[in-house]
C-alpha cells in the first residue's frame, strides 16, 4: 500500500473505505461479510475507514468490528456531522456524543461537516459556535482533524474551503467530473492551501464501469496495459498528487484486493500522454450519449440572473447517464437547497451566455428542458421545504 502525508505528515494510505454500501442481509448489514472485508483492507495496509451518521448502521457496524478486532488505534475513523438536522448548539453536542458511541471510541480521527454546498450552512453554524465548540473538542483529543464534504461547484468550494482553517475536505471527484462540482479548480485549490482531499465517488457510484458505452468498452479491452475501468479511474486520480485518499465502497474480497494491488504500484505522474488520450476518448464516447453537449468549461457564467447552468446542465445530463432520480438528487443537493435559489426558472433570456459558449449550445431552450426534467413537481415541493428546515432560524 502506497501513503500520502497529512498536514501532520502523517501517512494515509492511498485507498480509503468507503463504509456506506456494506451488503445487506435481512434487516441489516451482513457484519460476518463486512467484518471479512474490513479486515482484509486493513490486513493490505488501508487506515481510512469513511462512514456517516446517517449510513444506516454504519458507524455501529464498523464500531463493533474495530473494537472486536482490537485495531482502533492502529486506523482512522472518518464520520460526519448531519450539519442540516442542526438547530442549536446542543444538537452539535448531542449527535457528535452518539457517533462516539456508535463507534465505541472516545476521539474521532477525521470529522467532517457532512454536505456543505452553500456557505450560508456553514455561515449558519458559525453563528451556533461551531468554531468554538470544533477549538473545544480539538484541545480535549475528542476531534484530531476538522474537514468538510462536499456537494456543489468549483467557486463556491473555493469560497467554503477560505472561511475556515480546515485540516482536510472531501470532494466528488473522477474524471468526468473534472470540471463539475469542486473540480480539478477545487482540487488545485485545496492543494495550493496544502490541505488533503479526500475522493468519493472516483467511479460515480459504478457508473464508470457498468454504464460505460460500448464503444467506451472496446477502448478499454484494447488497452496494450490491460488496465480495467476502476483501475483506469484509479490511476488517473492517483496520478494527481493534490490527491490524498481515493474512497471506494468495497463489498467483495476481490474488490479489496484488486483495488489494494492498484494502490499499492501507483504512482504520481506516471500518466503518459497516450493514457491522458485514452482517458479523454473515454469521456468523449460518454459525452455521444448526452442531452447536452456542455463540458462545465464555465464561460457562460457568470449568470446576470444568478442561474447555475454548468450544474443544470450536468445533473440533467446524469439523468440520462445514470438514472433520473439520482440527477434530480445531485441538483437538489448543489443547487436546489441553496440559500440563494440558482435555478434555470431564473433565466429572463437574455442571451449573454449564449453568446460566450464554446459549445455553441442553445442555452436558454435547454435550460427550459432541463428545469422541467430536473424539477416535477414532488421536487420543487421538497426543495422549497428542504431550504426553509436548512435555514430556520
């Protein structure tokens, strides 16, 4: 296993475990299965271990098992504070003192605001005592590094990661999120700061290997390197050395050892220029596939109006690569539950970002496409009540 330094130098191990899609038997985790599957990891070298509050039975699960295998002190524990069920200080309390424990331990490694995609949530908490509470925990050895996740694009990531003197973040990150959500400008941006970025979603939740097209397929079959799907968006995240732990949610002992094997031969800048072609043929071919052809380049923005329309664009697009619940749950989660609405109903047609689009794309109709597939009518109710439970007073 290969390991990337903190901003303690101390060393994680490339390949994190991604603990929200243990496999399920009956009513809960098949922990005989997990239990198997963790101790594998850790037996290869993996010490980031990354759940939540709300992975339903998670936190328990991996609890148990760090506990029964007497290996806590020897790996990480990353979980994260359901900042949006937040309404006073004492809740901050109250779920951080549960999370303990679930996870039957008396500090936590890596803690996280779960979800920031707005700096008004962030905003919200300061005004609660979160920075006070966060300086609290630190002194006491009950919190060692304070990050945040991520859900959003690149400018407000940038204006969330400048408010705070965080440890670390976590970020959506693969390659055909390379200029959506915090992007390689998130990613650059953290490493000028010199803060660890954690990846989730390097496969897009499967999706970079199971919903490939075919023609994305065959390219991949012919690679002279013999190189798998995971192991191509692997290595080309690894390949970045702003990159400091990849998450991958694991439920198979091939899994973990295939993925262990990658992580344990890759190094940075070991990307050739035939395999940064390889890798752009590939999103191409996905590209073929989409309702739009937007590339999240950016220079139709900024919206005079305030529409986020890279973000419209790729979440209407993902309705189309992976299914339509989850692009309308990602455009919830980076535009909907703003508190100052971004929304394509927004655009009043003036024709500005038209008019600066490489693409040539006729925004304002496809925007009118993308309001109407991203947003029926159950979504817009839940956004509208979403926003008023986030930002309550």
């Amino acid at each position: 296993m290969k390991y990337r330094k903190n901003k303690l130098g101390e060393d994680l191990s490339l390949l994190g475990y991604g603990c929200m899609r243990f496999t399920k038997s009956g009513a809960g985790i098949d922990m005989e299965k997990a239990e198997k599957e963790i101790m594998r990891a850790y037996e290869l070298g993996v010490n980031y271990y990354d759940t939540a509050y709300i992975y339903s039975g998670s936190e328990v699960a991996i609890g148990e098992i760090f506990e029964k295998n007497h290996i806590r002190e020897k790996i990480n524990i990353a979980t994260k504070l359901p900042q949006y069920l937040i309404a006073n200080k004492d809740a901050i309390e109250k779920y951080f003192k549960e999370q303990l424990s679930r996870l039957r331990t008396s500090y936590i490694d890596y803690y996280l605001m779960h979800m920031l995609s707005d700096i008004e949530a962030w905003n919200k908490l300061k005004k609660l005592g979160i920075e006070e509470w966060i300086a609290e925990k630190k002194a006491s050895g009950e919190i060692r590094q304070i990050g945040f996740s991520f859900h959003g694009n690149s400018e407000m990531f940038i204006e969330i990661l400048n408010a705070y003197d965080w440890d670390f973040c976590q970020i959506q990150y693969n390659y055909l999120d390379e200029v959506s959500q915090a992007g390689r400008k998130g990613l650059m941006a953290a490493g000028e700061k010199g803060i660890p970025v954690i990846i989730m979603e390097p496969l897009r939740g499967g999706k970079l290997v199971d919903l490939l097209p075919d023609k994305a397929k065959k390219m991949i079959a012919q690679d002279e390197k013999h190189r798998t799907a995971p192991e191509l968006a692997f290595r080309w995240l690894w390949d970045q050395p702003q990159v400091t732990v990849v998450l991958s949610g694991m439920n198979s002992i091939p899994m973990v050892e295939e993925n262990c094997r990658v992580a344990s031969e890759v190094e940075a800048g070991e990307f050739t220029e035939k395999d940064f072609e390889l890798i752009e043929n590939i999103k191409n071919s996905i590209n073929e596939t989409l309702k739009v052809g937007c590339t999240g380049c950016g220079y139709c923005m900024p919206c005079p109006r305030g529409v986020d329309i890279p973000s419209a664009f790729r979440c209407y697009n993902a309705m189309y690569m992976d299914d339509k619940r989850s692009g309308r749950w990602e455009y919830m989660r980076m535009v909907g539950m703003r508190k100052t609405p971004a929304l394509p109903s927004q655009c009043v047609a003036c024709g500005k970002c038209e008019s600066h689009c490489p693409q040539h794309i006729h925004i304002i109709e496809e925007l009118k496409n993308a309001d109407r597939a991203l947003r029926p009518l159950p979504y817009r109710i839940l956004t509208v009540a979403a926003r008023k439970f986030l930002y309550r007073k």
